[in-house]
C-alpha cells in the first residue's frame, strides 16, 4: 500500500471531528485524501459524530465477514472502519480516521505507513464540551476526563491544540495533510 493511514485520536469532546471535518471541507475535493466514516452501535444524532450506525446483531455480522479493516469496543458501544479504505491507501491516498487511542498498536502492525495526530485541549474546554453534547451524564465527564491512555502512542504522535478557535487547530491539521499528501494549496 502506497498511502498513508492519518489516525486523528484523543479524548472525546477534544473537537476531533470537528477537525476533520474542517479538513475534508479544504482538502476532499483533491482527490488525495479520503476520510473515513466509522461504523459505531449507536444511531446517529444531529450534531453528534458523523458515523454510519449498525445494531449489535448486524456489526457482528460485518466484522464475521470481513467488512472492517479494523474494529474495536470502547464505552460500551462497538466501533469498526470499513475495509474499502484499503482501496484508497492502495491508491496512494492518505486515509483519515478517527480512532481510539487503545488501538493505535494493532493500527500500526497493520499499516506501517500510520501517522497519529493526537489532539489536545484544556480539560475545562474538554468538560464544557462533553457537557453540551447531552451524551454524558454529570458522573460520566469526570470519568472521560481522567481516562488516560496515552501511554500507547508512539513517540512520533504528532499533538495538535484544539483548546481555542476551530480555524487555528484546523489549519494545523490542514497543514499536515497536505505535507502528507505533497498537496500545495492556493
């Protein structure tokens, strides 16, 4: 495989789909840079990740027959990427995903050719976040806040600061995919 695997991790309510998101509105007209959507057992709500939904029954359907690249569980719901983004990694695209952090080992045995972008934010940000979502009860944030597993990424990570203006962390991330993909914006 020719691309490279872009694994966008941190904790949740860090703005890392709001990351990609502001990147793939600059960079997925360019043909060089695909973004992955995962597949979680949880529906979808407006303003909430972007995801396809599955019920339990029919993710273990899929991850049975081979349609994930790699799949994992994490607070009580069951993530999986799906293996047509080999495709672009064969087509020499870089592939960006959002994925946990506890799986970033077995992301990397599978593909070597991995960049991780670990994006960080002041845990008050992250707190008023996670609060906004309407996801997390008031026991639950502190939880998510003190979970720390970034003892598993590599010392290559490369950290991006989404504690203020979506544009400045943006940019960043922006800015990283294009010296990935060799990409020249206007």
């Amino acid at each position: 495989m020719n691309g490279t695997f872009v694994a966008v991790v941190g904790p949740s309510g860090v703005g890392k789909d709001s990351l990609i998101a502001f990147a793939r509105a600059r960079l997925e007209a360019s043909g060089r840079v695909a973004f992955v959507k995962r597949v979680v057992t949880r529906e979808a709500h407006g303003g909430s990740e972007d995801h396809d939904s599955m019920d339990g029954q029919a993710f273990a359907a899929a991850e049975a027959a081979g349609q994930f690249a790699l799949n994992w569980d994490a607070h009580g719901l069951r993530y999986g990427l799906p293996i047509a983004l080999e495709h672009d990694l064969a087509a020499g695209k870089a592939v960006v995903a959002n994925l946990s952090r506890a799986v970033i080992p077995a992301l990397m045995q599978r593909y070597p050719e991995t960049v991780v972008v670990s994006v960080i934010a002041d845990r008050d940000v992250i707190a008023q976040r996670l609060a906004s979502r309407g996801r997390e009860t008031g026991e639950s944030i502190p939880r998510r806040l003190d979970r720390s597993v970034g003892d598993r990424l590599p010392a290559s990570t490369i950290r991006i600061d989404n504690s203020g203006e979506l544009e400045v962390a943006g940019e960043q991330f922006v800015q990283l995919l294009q010296d990935v993909t060799g990409l020249v914006q206007p």
